[in-house]
C-alpha cells in the first residue's frame, strides 16, 4: 500500500485521495494480455478437418476478429514489469512542494504553516498472467485470465512545520516499505464471429472483470468493470513471402459499476507483419479515455501562507486533476519454436504521454501452448 503523503490535518484528505488515485491509475495501467491465440483453426469442409490459418498472430494485446476454433484450447503465461513513473508528468520519486501550507486552529486562525519538503514514492509490480482459451464453436471463444502479482513500494516523506504561536520549528521525516505477493483480479472474456467477408471479419466481444484482488496492494481496482467491445480484422494480403500484413481495429467501453464517471473508452489500432510462417511482428497504438476528471475542480487547491504574509491558494505538487488521456506504442510479436503447439512471444509497451498517473516502459515476455 502507498501510504498517505501527510499526516497534517490540512493535507489529510489530498492525502488519501492521492494514495487512491495512484493506486487505482496504476492498477489500470497493466496492459491485459489478449485472449486471442498466437494460431487459430478454421473447419475446412472440403477436407472434413481443422486447418491452420496461414498467419500467426503478432499482437499481444489486440484481439481477432478470429477464433481460436471449435474444441480447440490454449494455455498461456506471461510476465511482465509495471512501475510507477510519473503524476501528471511530475515523477513520483523526487515529488516536493515548499510554498507552505497553512495551518488552522478550530476557529479558523492561522497558527503554523507545513512545507512538503520531498516525496519519493516508488511503486514496482511484478505481474504473472495465466490464460486460458477454449473454442466453444466455430465463431465462439471465452477466456479466463488470472494474474498473479508481487509487488513492493517504498514512500519516504520529509515535512517542515512550523508554529506561528511558539516560533519552533520541526523537521519530521517518515519511511514505509511494504512487500506483498497474491492473486490479482479475475477477468472473463467471450467473443464471437458475426462477419465474414471477403475484406475481413467482425467480432463483439465481452471483459468482466471480477475485484478479486487488493486495492490497497496494487492487485486490483476494487470494482467490479464490464467492457462491450468491437474487434476487426482485415484478410491478410500476400505482398511477398516474407511481407503478409494483417490490419486490426478493436473498439471498447470500459463501464465501473461502482464509480460510473471513471468509466473509459477504449481503442487500439495496429497490424501484424508476417516475416515467415512462423513468426510475425505486431505494432500497435492503444488510448484510454476516462469520462470524467479524477477530482472535481480545485480539489489539489490548499490555502498558502504567501510572502506578505498573506493567504492565497496553489494546488499541492502543482496538480491540477484535469481528465486524462492515455495513449501508449505497443510493439512485439509471436513466434512458433515447436510444431504450431509452443509459441513464444515478447513485447514492450512505450508511453506516449505523460498525462494522469503513468507507469515507464512495460516489458512483456511469454508462452503459450495451443492444441
């Protein structure tokens, strides 16, 4: 858990809802590995047996319009390193704001003031994502997704207060450290084949996600979340044999059932570059867009002793709490190493921005058995 930034009366509740913010931001921003397969099997009737298609897929965290194929099944595990980085491009481990804040006594009068000297809160999350896809139907899949995550984080804060009364004046440091290892939250997945033309296909797809995990531990968001969602794909062209180039578009609302204005929409755009047969390169764009702000307006906004002195007001790090946009590169791609059963693949997530809470690069590596 990410403890509070203060322990002084004025910046308690900036303080808890800075802990909650962060938590919950970061928690979202763990890129939820794709259910579709690396390969995928289509009933050919000519031949009365499954045949794979010709291309593997590239992207881990698009989804297909294509299924894996009735009675088919994969197995999937992955890791991957999630740390925190930033605040509305503030980074977290040299967070500092020394225009004083002021302090009141129950009347209302100015008694002290409290400097925020420094903030060095550090957050790594060490997440394992085990998956698991069945073929219900030629045009149906569902997929069950559990993470397993450890995590450590590490705030050590440094005030300054000083009494208007007495005159003193103290330094008071504090340092909180915290190990922590469980389940993360459950994700069920469903799709199905609606389309299929010529140009490409069409799927709707449906994500539950269960609160299974800790919030307080970054393992979880503490909602239960539903996301309605699109996914497109073109047909493959066969510019060369060693250029096949498969477009993808996926389409979402990410709806909070406890906290409906926190509710986002979703998107990812990309395609995958086949270099063989059996290996292929995806690159993807991907955006994240909440409804509505974090906070309402000039919730940062704390009252300022001022050179004067006087009384004004200046939000605390310099938050403002505006609604943020998220928007990240993925880049990657699968491989078959044995017979289409074992596929490896790796990836890496790059931000784009620096908007709300933002974690740095996000290294992805796995594999995945399909049968």
């Amino acid at each position: 858990m990410l403890p509070t930034v203060a322990a002084a009366d004025a910046l308690q509740t900036r303080g808890d809802q800075f802990t909650k913010q962060v938590t919950t931001s970061f928690v979202r921003a763990y890129p939820l590995i794709a259910a579709s397969a690396g390969v995928a099997y289509r009933f050919d009737p000519v031949t009365g047996n499954f045949a794979r298609e010709t291309a593997i897929a590239g992207q881990v965290f698009l989804e297909r319009a294509s299924t894996i194929g009735r009675g088919r099944w994969n197995l999937g595990v992955s890791y991957q390193r999630v740390a925190l980085e930033s605040i509305e491009g503030h980074d977290t481990d040299s967070l500092s704001d020394l225009v004083p804040v002021a302090r009141a006594d129950a009347g209302g009068q100015v008694v002290g003031q409290t400097t925020f000297d420094r903030l060095d809160a550090t957050a790594v999350t060490h997440v394992t994502t085990f998956s698991f896809t069945y073929g219900l139907t030629d045009d149906a899949d569902v997929n069950l997704t559990l993470p397993m995550i450890a995590s450590n984080t590490d705030t050590e804060q440094t005030l300054t207060t000083t009494s208007f009364l007495t005159g003193d004046t103290a330094t008071s440091s504090a340092t909180d450290e915290e190990d922590d290892v469980g389940a993360g939250d459950l994700i069920l997945r469903g799709r199905y084949r609606f389309l299929e033309r010529e140009p490409g296909a069409l799927a709707a797809g449906l994500v539950v996600r269960f609160p299974t995990g800790d919030v307080e531990r970054l393992r979880g968001t503490g909602e239960y979340e539903i996301m309605p969602a699109l996914y497109a794909s073109s047909r493959t062209w066969h510019a060369a044999s060693w250029a096949r180039l498969t477009l993808h578009l996926n389409l979402g609302i990410d709806v909070v059932a406890g906290d409906l204005g926190q509710s986002e929409g979703r998107w990812g755009v990309g395609g995958d570059w086949g270099v063989t047969e059996a290996a292929t390169v995806g690159l993807a764009f991907l955006g994240r867009h909440p409804f509505e702000r974090p906070v309402d307006e000039g919730f940062w906004d704390l009252a300022r002793v001022l050179p004067g002195p006087r009384i004004g007001t200046a939000p605390l790090f310099g938050l403002t709490g505006d609604r943020p946009d998220y928007y990240d590169m993925s880049i990657g791609g699968r491989a078959s190493v044995w017979r289409d059963t074992v596929i490896a693949f790796a990836n890496l997530v790059v931000p784009l921005n620096d908007a709300g809470v933002r974690t740095g690069l996000i290294p992805l590596v796995g594999v995945e058995v399909a049968f």
